[in-house]
C-alpha cells in the first residue's frame, strides 16, 4: 500500500519534555535544558557537561565572568549564550563529539579571527579539543573585543 512505510525510514518520536531541572544528554553530549535566563540555566547546562567537557565550560565561564563583568547570560536552544545589555549575544558554546564548539557570534570582526569558519557570515568558531589548553590571554582578547561590539540579537 502507497504510503505505508513499512520498513523503511520511520520520523523519530519526540522526546518528552523535561521536568523542572532535568537535563538530558543529545548528541555529542550536548546537554538538554531548559530555556531560561541568568546565570542558574548556564551553571545547570555546564554541570551536566559530559566528561572533560565540563572543565572547559567552567573555565570559559569563568574567563567571561572575569572579562566582562556585566555580561548577562541565558541558555536558548540547548546552548548557553553570553551577551552585553543593550548590545545582544556574543558569545555561544555547545558540546560536539570530540570537541567543545565556542561560538563568536561577531567573529568575523575580531582580530585576529577565531579559525574555524561558519555557515554564518558573521560567527566564527573555536574548537577545544580534551588536554588542548586554552590561549587566555587571546580568548581575553576576543571576549573584550566582542563585548564592545553589537551583537547578534536575533536570540
């Protein structure tokens, strides 16, 4: 019969949704949260980071936190967001198989560019990989130059 599709490809059932403060692992290990703001979402999204993962995500935190005091943080889309009031978001990560994926949100005008290209014209990307150390005093830099930036605002 036309239209049966026995056997073939079947759509996914949809995950049900997420009690107040669980957090579910997709793929990557990218962890599912609910959306929110502040910074409770974000802490709650890092924690359930899987692995070595979760350092990182501290670590950047961290290194927004003290670079840019006034940033304002909120989870969308299963990934913590970092922004400046009245300036938008800056600044994304998000956990991948093998990498923990940060996002400039205005990289393509940082100096120099973060080096992994996007879809986006204006998102650049910087991928840490497990044991890879973190250059400080460049993510600093970029964090600085992006705060003073207007950014994305279509989250």
């Amino acid at each position: 019969m036309a239209g049966d599709n026995k056997g073939g490809w079947q759509p996914k059932a949809p995950l049900p949704p997420l009690a107040p403060g669980e957090v579910r692992l997709l793929t990557g290990g990218n962890p599912q949260i609910s959306k929110g703001d502040g910074p409770g979402p974000v802490v709650a999204y890092i924690a359930a980071m899987p692995g070595w993962k979760r350092a990182v995500g501290q670590r950047i935190d961290a290194l927004v936190t003290e670079t840019c005091p006034d940033a304002r943080r909120a989870v969308r889309w299963n990934t913590p967001f970092w922004g400046m009031p009245g300036r938008g978001w800056f600044l994304t990560v998000n956990c991948a198989t093998h990498y923990v994926k940060v996002g400039f949100l205005v990289g393509s005008r940082l100096v120099p560019l973060p080096p992994v290209d996007s879809k986006h014209r204006t998102v650049r990307y910087l991928h840490l990989h497990e044991n890879e150390v973190i250059d400080e005093a460049r993510f600093r830099d970029w964090l600085v130059q992006a705060a003073r930036i207007d950014g994305d605002r279509m989250f």
